[in-house]
C-alpha cells in the first residue's frame, strides 16, 4: 500500500528563476500565502519553517535538496499548530519546475503519513498556487484572505 | 443516458480564480474563450439539461461528445464525456466531467471532477491528471490577464497502450 499522497500542477506565465524566488524569498511568500511567510537558510539541511506574521509557527521542516531554480525537497515537514495533524508525523513535499511552451509547470509532490496531513495540504495548496500564480502574472494574488 | 449513481470521483483539480462566477461560467461554456485556453478547441453545447455536448477540433470535427447532465449557470455545468474523435479512446465506456463553481472570498473556487463507471487503469486517468491542470491553467490566465499560454501537450504512449489493452479487454462488462 502506498503512503497517502497529494499531487497538484500547475502552470505560471513566467520564467523558473523567478518561480524559484517566490518560492524561496520570505518577503516574497508573505504575499501569497495567506498571511505567512516561509523561512530558512536555504540551503541543503537548514531549518525550514512556516510562521504567521504574529509569530506562531504552523509547520516546520528541513531542506532536503535545494536545486535551483529546478527542485526543491522538504523533509520531516510537520504541522505545528493542529495536533491532531502533527500527531500524523513527517511528511515530504517535493516541488518541480519545468520549462514547457510559454509556461513553468510546476508539480508538488506531497506524500504523508496519514490522511489528516493530506486533506489538510489537499485543500491548502491549490489556494496558495492559485494565489502565487495570480501574483507573478498579474503583479496581485486572486484571494486576500488569511487561514 | 448515464446511471450517474453508478459513476465515481476519480480526478479532482481545484483553482481559484479572480472573476466573477458568470465570467468563469462564460468562459466554460463558450467557444470563443474554450478555443484560447482547451488546445484550440470549440464547445458547442445546447444550454439545457438534456442537451447535446460537444468539443471540436478546430475543422469542426467532434473531439468529445455528451449529453449534458446539469446546467444550472453559474454554479454547476456537468456532461457526459466520451472522446469520439481518437481511434481506440472512442470505445471506452464515457465519464462524466462535472465543473462546480463557488465564491470564495473574492474569489472563486472551481472544481473540475473526472468520474468514471468503471476500475479505470491508473495508466488511462494519468491522460487527464495532465491535461486539467493545463487547460484548467490556462482558463484561469486567460480570465485574470486575458492571454492565453502556449503549452505543448500530447496524451502520454503508456496512456495509448493502457486504452488499447482496455479496449481489448473490456474490463468494464465484466
């Protein structure tokens, strides 16, 4: 039986360069994602944690492999803040950029331990590449609300 | 006409999009948008529950063809789906593609749903897995900036081999 896994695709007018800064600028996350920002050293083994602007944390992780602007691996991803997902453990989400015609396909890979996880990520990140994709297109993301 | 009870959820893409529900309505089911953002091609639909369904190459010829099972404008636009105009895809049994549309803050939340009557071969939905997220992609640029993107896309070979061996087999009466 394969681990509980959630798939998501998408494709953004834009180059893989400037993809991979949204996707690994703190300033830049803050206007997406709903209120939080993504931080780390990024670098291959750092600390990688998302947190609200008022200071908790909702996940914490690590970099796993950080290959610019093509891959990116976070391990030992865990939710901080429902403890009835953290309880579920680690999960590794592996983010994917592509050149194809006028886009950058971009593929998230998020496999888990258990289903809490990836209902949770199922409904979570369609709304913040929505939101990313909107921004690097249009210069303002589609949804301002936060979580 | 389709047994819907007997259909069941296969594949689910979800986007949000900065419109008004009527304009991604609009943009569903009209061929003026659908040719800019479905690979060049038309809907031509009769808007009524019961109605006749169909995607065309841009010659006219009918790449899909249905019958639409639910028009409610601008919530829900659901049809059955049979690829007609793709030797060997043709002979499987149709699905039902349903579309939803919600306010979602200011925003709306479209779910696109791929629903089949049959244990459909991972092989066979993979086709779908990749085409939605290109054409559902698109429709969401097109709508927030008015340009379509160029994408390159061709159905998968393992997917091709997957629905001859189906076709050949037709687990489906079984």
């Amino acid at each position: 039986m394969s681990k509980p896994s959630f798939v998501y695709v998408t494709y953004i007018r834009s180059t893989p360069e400037k993809v991979w800064e949204a996707l690994t600028t703190q300033e830049f996350t803050r206007k997406y994602w709903f209120g939080a920002s993504l931080r780390s050293e990024w670098k291959v083994g750092s600390d990688w944690k998302i947190e609200f602007d008022d200071g908790r944390i909702a996940d914490t992780g690590k970099i796993v492999e950080f290959d610019p602007p093509k891959r990116l691996v976070i391990g030992n991803w865990q939710n901080q803040f429902r403890p009835e997902v953290k309880a579920e453990g680690f999960s590794t989400c592996t983010i994917e950029l592509e050149v194809t015609g006028e886009a950058v396909k971009l593929t998230i890979t998020h496999v888990a331990q258990g289903p809490k996880f990836i209902e949770a990520v199922s409904g979570g990140w369609p709304k913040i590449m929505s939101n990313l994709k909107s921004l690097l297109e249009t210069g303002h993301v589609a949804m301002e609300m936060k979580v | 006409m389709a047994d819907v009870s007997k259909f069941k959820p296969n594949t689910v893409y979800v986007t949000y999009i900065a419109a008004p529900p009527e304009k991604v309505w609009q943009a569903l089911t009209s061929a003026e948008f659908t040719r800019q953002y479905f690979f060049g091609f038309a809907i031509d639909v009769e808007p009524k529950t019961g109605g006749k369904f169909f995607i065309r190459y841009p010659d006219g010829r009918a790449h899909i063809s249905g019958k639409v099972l639910d028009w409610t404008p601008p919530r829900r636009f659901s049809c059955t789906w049979l690829v007609e105009g793709m030797a060997e895809f043709a002979e499987l049994p149709e699905c039902i593609v349903t579309y939803d549309i919600e306010q979602a803050g200011e925003a709306v939340r479209l779910t696109m749903t791929e629903s089949h009557s049959w244990d459909i071969p991972e092989a066979i939905l993979a086709g779908g897995r990749l085409g939605w997220p290109a054409i559902l992609s698109n429709l969401k640029s097109v709508l927030e900036t008015g340009k379509p993107m160029a994408i390159k896309m061709e159905p998968p070979q393992e997917m091709i081999e997957a629905v001859k061996k189906a076709v050949a087999t037709k687990p489906w009466l079984k």
